[in-house]
C-alpha cells in the first residue's frame, strides 16, 4: 500500500511514500536513508485528517542493498505502543486503511509459488506480487516448493536455482514427473547467469531466467506474461509499445471505438498498472503506484506521459463486476477538466 507520509527526524522534515503498511509500522522510500535506531515521527493524512505517532527505524536500505532485493531504498519503521491519544487515532486510522484496502482488493486470479531461502527476499517478493493480484505461496527449499506446486497447481513458479535440502534444478526435473505440473511456466533466477548455468536451466524445462539482482517490477510482468500464457488459451498479445509513440488517451479511445475485450498493462519506471475492458468499457483498474478506487487509479494513470504499454484480447473477464460507470469518452473528458482545473 503506497501512502504519503511525513517523516519528522530532529526538527528535520521529509516528505516520503510508505509501501508495506501494517498495525505494527511501515517502510518508507527515502534515499538517503535514516540509521537504525532512529526516533522519528510519522505523519499521515488520510482523507485530510492529519494523524501522527512516533516510531523508531528498526532497519535501512541504502541503494546496493535495495536493489539487490528489488525494492526502493529506504527504512523500516516500527510504530512505539500507543501511549497518548494521538498514538491511539493514529492506530485507528491505519486499521482503517488496512481494513479498506482488504476490501477494495481485486480478487486473486493467478497462483504463483516462489521458492528461495533468503526470507527478506521472500518477503518483499510475496507482498509486492500480492498487491499485484497474484494469490502467493512462499517455499524456502526445494521441497517446499514442490510440495505447495503439488497441493495446488500454480499458473506460474519462480524458483531459485541455489537452494537447501533440493536445489531449483531438481524442481523442474520433479514437476516435470507430474502431467499437471509438466506444462506450469517456470521462471528461475539465480546470481549466476552465466551461459551454462541459463542453459542448463532452459534444457531443464524453465521457460525464463532472470538474473540477480533484479526489479519487482521485472519480476511481476515477466510473471503475468507466462500465467497469462498458459492460464488463458483465448487471451493473445495483439499491440505493445511506447506511450510516447502512442498516448494512452488515444489507446484507450481505439479500444472503445473497436469495442475490445482483454487487458492493457501500462508501465512507467518502477510503476505499472492494469486496466481490464470488456466491449470497449473498463471494468477495472489497479496500479502499484496508488491505492485507490478503479476511477482514481484510471484519474492518475492518463497523466503517465511516458512509459511502455501491453494489449493483451481475450474474453476471460467476462464475469468481472464493473467498477466504473460511463464510458471511455466520459472518463477522458473528466480527465481533462481536472488537469485544466489544476493548471488555473
């Protein structure tokens, strides 16, 4: 959940965006970082209502470290036991977000397993893939990952190739002894990437690898693209590029006007977005970059004036229930009498 925030360190103000909220703190993207031990206070304002407690920085992230784990650099700060009012609202407001953000969720329409034995790694990986709408099982060993593919097949895996107990060789070697895991993608990823090592891997039956270190993003769209391909046989890539080339307002009118069915994913730096349509209308909308409704979401991702898009045609989203109402053309010309407003 990214979330404005502000960061009070002796008298110092620093305005950040928080990700991985909880009851008991949050991480918050800042470069450079503040040391451990920290005693800072934390500002927020959820609908308006300015809200602050005072926590300690339990960790930091500078930029080697963070991009070896995939994420921004950055702390993580643990909220202190509520000892004042202000602490107490300041908990009841984060309950609430946490509350709405559990209702607001899209259901989980794709299964991914993802084995590797660093657990911070792990753990970065599984929030970041579940805010991104994938229902996610951890392992930190071989065997674990071959009993959580066994208990439910995934539509996708990604393991790690060094692993305990099995490494991630003899995890594809095993899926492959099983008709219903035979045909699930395997992405691997391991430090090494020598040639020998990706093309052992590939001889094996993995159908990516990814190099350490790497990005979340890289790893969420790398991972839809082959969920996609194997969960939905209807579902095809018809037209990806740059939206410099082709601006989302004009894609967006395009799908309208043909009356398309599927899902468009929109890239931009560390942020992406999918948008799902059914007949030339959008049903839904979510992004890493904000948490809000599929309105709001769309409000801010027509200001992406730069970045990469995905046309994926299909029909299996059929069943989904609408979360805008009016069409393209309305929700473009809302579009533009907001940033004509914020322009005066």
């Amino acid at each position: 959940m990214n979330l404005p925030v502000e960061v009070i360190s002796n008298g110092k103000k620093i305005r950040a965006v928080s990700q991985d909220l909880s009851p008991f703190g949050m991480f918050i993207r800042m470069s450079p970082p503040l040391p451990p031990h920290t005693v800072v206070q934390i500002v927020i304002s959820p609908n308006g209502q300015r809200l602050v407690t005072t926590g300690q920085v339990t960790h930091s992230l500078a930029e080697v470290e963070a991009r070896t784990l995939g994420r921004f650099p950055g702390i993580g700060v643990m909220f202190r036991d509520p000892v004042r009012p202000t602490d107490e609202q300041f908990a009841d407001g984060v309950r609430r977000l946490l509350d709405r953000h559990a209702a607001n969720q899209p259901a989980a329409d794709i299964r991914i397993v993802v084995a590797d034995p660093q657990t911070r790694l792990l753990e970065r990986l599984s929030t970041a893939l579940d805010n991104a709408g994938f229902s996610v099982a951890t392992a930190t060993n071989g065997m674990e990952a071959i009993g959580a593919c066994l208990s439910r097949t995934p539509d996708v895996v990604l393991v790690e190739r060094d692993m305990p107990v099995v490494d991630g060789l003899h995890v594809l070697q095993e899926m492959g002894r099983h008709p219903e895991l035979a045909s699930v993608p395997v992405m691997m990823m391991c430090e090494d990437a020598s040639d020998l090592v990706r093309l052992q891997a590939l001889q094996l039956g993995a159908m990516d690898f990814i190099p350490k270190p790497f990005t979340v993003l890289e790893v969420i769209i790398r991972a839809r693209r082959w969920a996609r391909a194997s969960q939905r046989d209807t579902e095809r890539v018809v037209l990806r590029g740059a939206l410099t080339e082709l601006p989302l307002s004009s894609l967006l009118t395009m799908l309208e006007q043909e009356r398309k069915s599927g899902q468009l994913s929109v890239t931009r730096d560390q942020s992406v977005a999918w948008i799902d349509f059914v007949e030339g209308k959008i049903v839904r909308a979510r992004s890493t970059e904000l948490e809000a409704d599929s309105m709001a979401v769309m409000l801010d991702v027509l200001d992406w004036e730069a970045g990469y898009f995905e046309l994926s045609a299909g029909s299996a989203l059929n069943n989904l229930t609408p979360e805008l109402a009016g069409s393209i053309t309305h929700l473009l010309l809302e579009h533009a009498r907001q940033r004509d407003e914020a322009e005066r």
